[in-house]
C-alpha cells in the first residue's frame, strides 16, 4: 500500500510539472498539446469541375448536397481501401499508468484506430486523416489534414463547382496525458497520395432534391352522400362513421406514376353529396453533373379531381 501511495504522489509530481525525460517524453496530464505544423504538398493535380443545370433548386441547397456527395464518396473509398493502423508503443512506464488506471476504475477499455473524416468548412471541405488512442472519455489523436478550396459560378444556366488540391497541409501528433506520441498516420513520403487518393475518389453520380405539391379543391356528385361514400371505403385507409353529416377518409392513388396520399371529406350538398379533397405528392430528382435532370411534372389539378370523381360516381 506505501509503495502504491509513493507511486502515485511521484506520478502526480511528475504529471504537475510537467517535466520531460532525456528521451523527448513529455509527462502532462493535459492530452493533444502538440501544435500544428504546416508542410508543403509536392504532387500537382488537376481541379475537378461539376456542373449541374439552374433553377430547379436553390444554389446553396444544392451546394450542401455537393458537399454531401464529396463526403460520402471519400469516406466510402476509404472504406473499401482501408486506412493503416495506429502506431503506438507502449512502454513500461505506459504499462505501470495503465495498471494504476485500470486498479483505479475498473471496466475502463482502451482502444486505438484510425479514420477518415470530411468536413466542410465555408468555402473548403476539409480531409483529415487520425490515429487515434482512446481511454473513456479521453482522447489522443494524430491528425494530417488538408483543407480543398471550392469555387462556385454560375454562367448560361448551369451552376458550377470547382473543387482543387492544396499545396500544403497541417500535423501534429497526438497524446492523452503522459502515455507515448501517438504518431502521424502516414509517413512524409506518403501522405501526398493519400490525399491524392482521396481527392481522386471524389465522384459525384448525381445530387437529390425533394420537390413537394399540394392539389386541393372540391367537387359535386349527383349520387347521395352515402353512396359516394362507400364507394371511396373501399379504398380507404381509414375512415369515420358512414352514419356522420360529414365522412372522412384517406387514401392513395398512383396518378400518372406519381403516389399521391389524399384526404377526402364527403357530406350532404343539395339533391346530392359534395367531396372535398387535398392530395399531396412528393418525389426525390436528380440533377447529374453532365447536366441532366430527371424532373417530372407533377400531375394536374384536373387529373386528380378526374380520377377522385370516376370514384364517387361508379
């Protein structure tokens, strides 16, 4: 027990100190105090350019959407390839801290890996790659990254994208407390492909956008009220008591390839019944970089009313 409470009066002395060791070892107990550095990239690529056709979405929706497809595509490629693994040593001093920690609170797992991560920052995305070493809510992570300026335009209707490589990029090492640097992912020699390799994956298919419309209106029926209403019960997904003044329902329709959710209100009018309707319809587009774009027009107002009237008057 006197050993164990020396240990940890030393380690504590040591951790507050701040000191370092002959060897370049750093005792702190704050974690990541290593700053960034800058260094130069030496590979010249090309800038890639999308365009996509304007004024069926709102530039900066679509903008977001870009981005999104640039953080999916270099994260999937990375997925497929894999990254390398972490490089952290643990030596003993590491060992006898862990033992303390683990005696300390138990169930207290540690684990180390590396990621990718796309980020978009104003008018950049950002690409970092991160060996990482984590301990509970602890975290000591080696980060390379580099920030790719985006360019937008717009010109003869079409809205463009250019995105480019960096001529340099940012490092540092990682640490939690006192535990050993955890070094950088990549090498010197190699970090120029990596995020050539990154920058190369960047393929974008296509980008979505949602388009919305609600058709409402109303129309008379020379049949009674009740009649009408069974007729539309039998497709209906609910429905109120067909003894009610007024009967409601909901259902769906397929109407010129589009799925159509509509509510329906029947009730008494005159000699004969009155319906009224809102129909609501929603469909994902694409806009693809070569400039073509899979919109549709919804169906008519009249299409609707014609295919809800076919149903009260059978």
């Amino acid at each position: 027990m006197i050993k164990y409470v020396t240990l940890l009066v030393l380690l504590s002395h040591l951790f507050l100190s701040g000191c370092s060791t002959n060897s370049g070892r750093v005792f702190s107990l704050k974690d990541n105090i290593y700053p960034f550095e800058n260094a130069q990239l030496t590979n010249k690529v090309s800038s890639k350019t999308v365009r996509f056709k304007e004024g069926y979405v709102q530039n900066d929706v679509l903008y977001a959407a870009f981005l999104k497809s640039v953080k999916q595509s270099v994260e999937s490629s990375y997925d497929k390839r894999g990254l390398p693994k972490p490089k952290i040593q643990h030596d003993g001093f590491s060992s006898t801290i862990n033992f303390l920690l683990d005696n300390a609170k138990q169930n207290n797992p540690r684990s180390e890996r590396s990621s990718v991560r796309v980020t978009p920052k104003g008018g950049a995305v950002e690409i970092s790659f991160i060996a990482g070493e984590y301990h509970r809510d602890r975290k000591g992570e080696a980060i390379q990254k580099a920030l790719f300026p985006i360019k937008r335009s717009t010109k003869n209707g079409y809205v463009y994208f250019t995105i480019n490589y960096p001529a340099t990029y940012s490092h540092r090492k990682g640490n939690i407390g006192s535990q050993p640097a955890v070094p950088q992912l990549f090498a010197m020699d190699e970090i120029d492909g990596a995020f050539e390799y990154a920058f190369n994956a960047i393929k974008i298919d296509n980008v979505s956008y949602l388009k919305k419309t609600t058709l409402a209106g109303e129309f008379t029926s020379q049949y009674p009220d009740d009649s009408v209403y069974a007729n539309f019960k039998r497709r209906l997904h609910y429905g109120t008591n067909e003894k009610d003044i007024q009967k409601d329902g909901y259902l769906s329709r397929n109407i010129d390839g589009f799925e159509a959710a509509i509510s329906i209100a029947v009730f008494p009018y005159r000699n004969g019944s009155k319906v009224t309707y809102k129909a609501r319809m929603d469909r994902e587009f694409y806009l693809t970089p070569n400039g073509k774009n899979t919109y549709k027009r919804f169906p008519a107002k009249k299409k609707v009313e014609s295919v809800l009237l076919a149903i009260a008057n059978e």
